[in-house]
C-alpha cells in the first residue's frame, strides 16, 4: 500500500522545483521521444532523473505484488499490473493543469515493475539455495535441526 500512495504522491502531486512550464504543456503520445531527448541533454541528471527514476520508482510494485498476491506470480501478470496502473496514472495526468502525458513514462515505469519482481525472483533463488546448501551442511554434521 506503501510503494502505490509514492507512485501517486510523485506522480500526480510531485514537488516541481524550478520554473514552471513556461511554455505549456506537451504531451507525448510516440514511444521513444522524450527518452530520446533526455539522452541527449548536455545535463546527466535530467535522463539520470526521469529514465532511472521513471524504472525505479515502480519496481517497489512489481515486488509487492508477487509477495503479496499469489495470482501475481509470473512476470507477464505483474508487467499487465504495472502498466495498467501507469496507463490510469498517465491518463490522469492529461486533465491536471501542471502534468503531462508521456508513453514513454508508461515504457519505463512497465519496466520498473517487471524490474522489480525479477530482483525479488533472483532474491528468493539465492535465499532457496543457501538455506538448501545449510541444509546439507547440517546433515553432514549430524544434525536435523534447521
């Protein structure tokens, strides 16, 4: 519940520090677009900012929600999950004054999501095989008790 009241916090009431858009609002609606810009801005922390933290800000989802729904469990389920909660957050963001809509966003924060629930699989692979490999180490030495 945690990681969705950030995603919306950052997303539809985020801290706007700077000028304001001076110049409009622009929506991008052609994948790749604005990632594209961002890559080529003389300044490392404008795509550092929004690629990596369009990714990282979602993978707190895609972790979550295989740990706490068991119909979750497979990285196209929580993939669907990710970007129907960032499509209905991008969405949203075509009707509020000071936000823009950006496929881009979508891509990125899809990706965070399956991102997050691949950390978690890795982690519960390792953690599966050091309690197998204690496992056999107790009962080399003797012992059952786990």
């Amino acid at each position: 519940m945690a990681s969705v009241l950030w995603i919306i916090k950052m997303t539809i009431f985020p801290l706007e520090i700077g000028v304001p858009h001076k110049y409009g609002i622009n929506h991008n609606f052609t994948p790749f677009t604005s990632m594209q810009s961002m890559l080529n801005h003389s300044y490392f922390m404008v795509p550092l900012r929004n690629i990596v933290g369009n990714i990282i800000l979602f993978m707190p989802l895609g972790f979550v929600l295989s740990l706490k729904y068991g119909r979750l469990k497979s990285v196209k389920r929580v993939g669907i999950v990710g970007l129907l909660s960032s499509l209905f957050i991008e969405v949203s963001q075509l009707f509020l004054p000071i936000r823009a809509f950006d496929i881009d966003d979508i891509i990125l924060n899809t990706l965070g999501a399956i991102l997050g629930y691949l950390v978690l699989k890795t982690f519960e692979k390792i953690s599966y095989k050091i309690k197998g490999n204690n496992k056999d180490a107790l009962r080399q030495h003797g012992t059952n008790e786990i």
